[in-house]
C-alpha cells in the first residue's frame, strides 16, 4: 500500500468558512508521525474543505467536503470522497499566476524559494533597471485591478523620476462585492506578491514600499507580515545595496480607496478622496513624492515574467490582453470558485465550460463588481480580454464574475448596484453625489411598481451624465449596471413600470405570499416561524399580505413546500 | 474608564491618524466621544476632522457593539442568493436593526460589503468567524448557539 508523505488541508478563508480549522485539529490529534499543514487555496470552493493527501507513489489524491469524521477513510486512502477536478474546468484552466496557491505552505519561506521563488527577483538583480522595465513593457501586462493599463509605462514613469523617496504601493483594497482574488493570493503565496513588489523596485529605484490592504482581510494581513519578516531575516528586501522597508496599511472600509489618488490621501490618514489629476501619482503621490501603484494580481504576475522571460509570458492570451487571468467565479452556477484562464477564452466557456452553468438557467452575467455591465447570455461567445468587454458597456474589472440565473430580477439587481455606490461615492463631485442617489431613488420607485415609462428616460439621462460629470472610477463607472440593463433587458423594466409587475417574484413590494392548501399538512410550522404574526387559522391557514413582509421564512421552513410567491393579486 | 495612554506608541505623524483609530477600536470595540478628544489632542488635529475621517469609513463604529458582532454579508453573489432576508431574520429574532446593538449587550448587527466567501453564499460572520450557505434553520441555530454561551 502507498505511504502518506504529508497531509494539507485547505485553511484560507473559504476552508475555515467550511469548517477546515476542525479538520485540520482532527487530523493533527489523530497522527503522529506525518506532517499535517495548512495550505492555501486551490479555487475549488465548491468543494470545501479540501484535503490533499500526497503519497509516496500515487502522487496527490484530494478529498472533498471533508469531515472530521472523514479522517479515517482518508488515513486508509478510501476510494469515498475523493475530489476529481471537474473535466470542463481542468480543459480549459490554464494555472501559471496561481501554481503555487494551495501546493506551497504560505507562510514557509523554503517552501517558496525551493519551487522556483525569487529566481525572477534574483534575475532582475543581475539585469539593469531599464531592462527590466523594458522586459515588463515586452511581456504586454496591463493593469490587473481593472483599468487595463500598461504596467511597463506605469514602471518607467516611475523609473525616470530623480527623487529623493521613491513610492510603490500595492493596491490591496479589494472592495468589489463578489471579488476575492486578490485574498487568495495573498493569503495563499504572500512571497510571490512581495516579490513582485521587490522586483518593481529593482527596476524603478524605490525607496519604500506600501501594502494597502482592506482590515476586512486578516488572513492575508498576517500571512504577509509573517512574509514580510522572512524577506527581511532573508535580507531580500535589500535592492542594489539599499535596504527597503515593507509596510502594510490597513484600509478602513470605503471602495473609493481602490482609486489611486483616494488611497493616497487614505494612506496620509485623511478622508479618501480622489483629487484631480494631473498631477498624476507618479509625479506627485504619497506626501508629493513619486508614487506608482499595483493592484495585487499585476504584482503576482511579475515573478513569472522575470523567471521564466517576457517572450514566454507573452505567448498565453489575446493580441492585446497578455497573460492569464483570475476570476472569481459565484452565483447561479455548479462550481463556483477561483479559476485562472488565459485571456480571450469566452464567457461561455467560463460561465459554462468552467463553472458548470446550465445554460438553460442562466439569463446574465455581472463582470466587474459595481462598476461592470451586465452582459446578456446571447452575447457569451465574447471573447473575455479588456477590449473586448469593454465594447460591450461592462469592463474586466478586477475579476469578479456573478452569474445571474433565469429566476432573477434585473430591476432589482440594478437598484441593488446602485444601493452600494451611491453610500459609497465619497461627495466630492455633485453628480457622482447626487445623481447617484437619484438614480437609486429611481430603480426603488420602479421595483416598488410605483415607475412610470419616463423614469426609464430619466436614468438614462442621469446615467450619462453622472458617467461625465465625476472624476474618478467610482463615479464615471457607477450608471453601468443601470444603463447594461436597460439595454439588454429592457422589457423587465417595461414590465414592471407598466404592469407593475415582477415575472422574477423578487420585488418584494410586488408579489404576494400564498399557501397551496392542497399540499398544506397544517403542521402550522409557519406560523411559529413568522416573525410579523401574518399566518393565522385553524384548519385553513392564510397569509395576510399586508402583515407579511416578505422575508421567506415560512417558504423555507415548509416541510412540503407548499408556500411560495405569486405575482401579486394572484 | 478608557486610557488612552497607549497612543503613546504611535508616531506622532498625522499619516498615522486612522491607525490610532484602528488601534483605539481594537481595544475598546468602537470609539468613544473621549477617545476622539484623545486623539485630537495628541496628534494636534481638530476634533471635527477627526470625526470627519470616522465617519468615512464603514469600519469605525462610535456606539460600543455588541459581545458578539453580527456581520451580515450582503456582496453581489450574497445578496442574489438572499442576504436581504438572512438580515430580515437575525432583525425577526434579535429585535435589533444594522448598526444597532441589543438591550443586554450581547449581540450587534451590521451589514458589510463583502466578506469574501462569495462561493459559499450567502455567508455572515460572528466576531470574524464566518458562516456559510445559510438558510432559515441555520441562521436560527447559529444565534442560538451563541446566545448559550
């Protein structure tokens, strides 16, 4: 029989949500003489939690949903519960930024230098700064936290500044609901994102570097400040002779600190608002010294370029779109997740191929968090590269990707985009501020059946403008989601502002709550469980609609499922 | 009595200024009107910009949360999979709404952004420890689990 060489179990946040942290007790109490770690992310969140075993002539063999009373089986290497990737996934995934994300320790320096970590740093040492800059320009990367910019250009602005401090920042302030690669990758391969960092600074000059990371994210803060010690015991953060100090920030919750000049003032321990620009960052950032910024995933594509050649690295995606990419995969889909794919597969072959969607369900999917499109199923033969999405009125983002089944309202999803930028938009600027807020107060009016046809005139109108009228991302990007909608689906918003209707039943203020008394057993569950009182009777139970409000307690508590939401008046 | 001693450790550059906030937090779990005075004082900023950086962010709390603080994920896949009734529910049995705490001190409630988990939607999270694939019953259990301890 085969030997167990170490035993990993998945312990990045969606392990512990799943509960990893007992398994992993379980299997240290248990045995004795293997090695047990944790480890991070492999993506198969779906599958939570993960354990990998690795055997001394069988390789790796994974196991999903695992119990703590699963730990038997797996010491005996049972064939029950053993976790295959799933074929469409394992066709299509192209691993190169993520390679190491759950088959490394993340907090063991050795672990990462002994597969390949830091030969692009070391690398870089021995090049001069422009050529590194230049081989960054080569390798085609652009911008991973959704802009799309050129990450050499970026370099070599830096580059060319004569200064007497010199600023990176990377830019971990993820804060796109649905988005969660740059968590993995942090908490995951911590090194892999320092690296990065180090290299830029081989290749600018920078004096000091800053993590700006959201204190929603404490995995990832304390693996990188573990990383972080090991690059300073390991003097790797001494860059041509001059020794580099790492320090991370903790965000304190406001999305408009994703933009680059609202994180500057965030970082300077001010309100994070955006200022104009010019004066772009690289001329006057951080206290006016030259300051370039990173998202996480550009970073972590740095280390692959250097090591293995930007010719090397240029030879995955698109003409115009370099590289791979990280989704993170959820919503109405089989196997939600964290993939990475070369840039230019099709959505389809994401939504579909990759998150095992039904095609039949699916109506949409939302790329790019608040600031992104919907793009209609009709339209998933798009290839997925930042021009491409682009055209079609979403944007790449920074990776998100929620796949909005059949049975959703898109009136409701829109007002719920805007719900989130117009409390998130700083003030600043009159439009983003206040036509945001109209704009909100619009889609409620239209989900609560009190819109009329010429509040779709309305929105449009103020969509446009509000894209013109503000000055950074948040607010050029907020009207997206309403005006993608309103061209894609516009006859749900017809629907509702003339019927005053929701097919969807996900309006609340438009649907009722009836009992199917054929199927009623009168166990009367519902009525315990109703928190507004609003189900009463002895033999007949009834819903009284103006009492109800429509919170789905009793549908879910129904042990026949004979409650549901009808349209209202039905 | 808070003391406020501690910022002491911290550099005095008004860079620092969301840090000692953070810190404060750390400590007392919100802050307070005497720690906003506190550390008005020691970094020579006004008081209203102070209050001005506290209120920016979602983070800084400035009433004192419950033992045990309810985050209720309503992110993008959280929120189509039904995080506005998972919050309708803990409200149902709590008696509290987001940024309330209960009469006992025992439980607060807010609603985040987004925690992460966005896989095993829709999720909530008790004092950091997160929770997932939700429904009715779950969310019953969960509050009474914690209320036993």
């Amino acid at each position: 029989m085969s030997k167990i060489v170490k035993i990993r179990v998945g312990t990045a946040s969606c392990g512990i949500a799943a509960n990893a942290g007992a398994v992993l007790e379980a299997f240290q109490n248990t045995v004795k003489d293997i090695p047990v770690e944790g480890t991070g992310c492999i993506g198969h969140c779906y599958a939570e939690p993960l354990v990998e075993v690795l055997t001394d002539d069988q390789g790796s063999i994974y196991y999903s949903h695992v119990k703590p009373a699963d730990v038997e089986n797996i010491l005996a290497l049972g064939e029950t519960g053993r976790f295959v990737i799933p074929e469409g996934r394992r066709k299509l995934e192209l691993v190169k930024v993520l390679a190491l994300a759950g088959h490394v320790d993340p907090v063991s320096y050795e672990d990462y230098v002994a597969n390949g970590g830091y030969k692009g740093l070391e690398r870089a040492l021995s090049m001069a700064p422009g050529d590194v800059v230049q081989e960054v320009l080569d390798s085609g990367l652009r911008g991973r936290g959704g802009g799309g910019f050129p990450t050499g250009r970026k370099w070599s602005f830096l580059a060319a500044k004569q200064a007497e401090e010199k600023i990176i920042i990377c830019n971990a302030d993820e804060g796109d609901p649905g988005a969660f690669m740059d968590r993995s990758l942090m908490e995951s391969v911590p090194h892999q994102v320092l690296e990065g960092m180090l290299i830029a600074a081989a290749a600018t000059g920078a004096t000091r570097l800053f993590i700006y990371c959201r204190a929603e994210y404490p995995l990832a803060i304390k693996h990188l400040n573990i990383a972080i010690k090991q690059v300073y015991e390991q003097k790797r953060n001494v860059i041509r002779g001059r020794e580099l100090e790492i320090v991370i920030k903790e965000g304190a919750g406001a999305f408009v600190c994703g933009e680059e000049t609202a994180l500057i003032a965030s970082l300077e321990g001010r309100r994070g608002q955006p200022r104009f620009r010019p004066p772009f960052p690289t001329d006057s950032g951080w206290k006016k010294y030259p300051t370039m910024i990173n998202n996480v995933e550009t970073f972590g594509n740095v280390p692959l370029i250097l090591r293995d050649g930007a010719a090397e690295y240029a030879k995955v995606g698109s003409e115009g779109s370099k590289g791979t990419k990280l989704f993170a995969l959820a919503g109405d889909l089989k196997y939600p997740g964290l993939v990475e794919v070369p840039m230019g597969v099709t959505l389809a072959e994401i939504v579909f191929g990759i998150g095992g969607a039904d095609p039949n369900e699916v109506k949409a999917v939302q790329t790019g968090g608040p600031s992104g499109g919907c793009i209609p199923v009709e339209l998933f033969n798009t290839p997925v590269d930042y021009d491409s999405l682009r055209s079609l009125g979403a944007i790449m983002g920074s990776g998100g990707m929620i796949v909005i089944g059949k049975h959703r309202c898109m009136v409701e999803t829109a007002r719920y985009f805007l719900d989130f930028t117009h409390r998130e938009s700083c003030g600043k600027c009159t439009f983003c501020r206040v036509g945001t807020t109209r704009m909100y107060e619009t889609l409620c009016r239209i989900t609560e059946g009190k819109g009329q046809e010429s509040d779709l005139d309305l929105l449009e109108d103020l969509g446009k403008k509000v894209r013109a009228g503000s000055l950074c991302g948040l607010g050029q990007t907020a009207p997206n989601p309403v005006l993608a909608t309103l061209r894609y689906f516009r006859n749900e918003y017809l629907e509702h502002v003339r019927e005053h209707s929701c097919t969807a039943l996900a309006c609340p203020a438009l649907v009722d709550v009836k009992i199917d008394l054929s199927k009623c057993i009168h166990c009367k569950l519902c009525v315990k469980t109703c928190p507004a009182e609003a189900i009463a009777g002895e033999d007949v139970l009834a819903v009284d609609n103006s009492k109800c409000v429509r919170c789905n307690s009793c549908i879910e508590v129904c042990p026949k499922k004979a409650i549901s939401r009808v349209k209202r008046g039905e | 009595m808070e003391n406020f001693g501690f910022l002491e450790k911290i550099d005095k550059d008004p860079g620092n200024l969301i840090k000692a906030l953070q810190a404060v937090q750390g400590l007392y779990g919100f802050v307070s009107d005497d720690a906003v005075r506190a550390v008005s004082d020691y970094f020579q900023i006004p008081a209203a910009e102070v209050e001005g950086v506290l209120t920016f962010y979602a983070q800084f709390k400035r009433v004192k949360p419950g033992r045990f603080k309810i985050a209720v994920c309503d992110g993008t896949a959280c929120h189509i999979k039904g995080a506005p009734q998972i919050r309708q529910w803990i409200s149902a049995e709590l008696g509290i709404g987001p940024g309330e705490t209960d009469k006992d001190g025992l439980f607060s409630l807010e609603v985040v952004a987004c925690l992460g988990c966005c896989s095993l939607a829709p999720v909530m999270s008790i004092n950091g420890r997160v929770y997932g694939k939700l429904d009715r019953k779950g969310v019953s259990r969960i509050l009474k689990e914690y209320a036993a301890k």
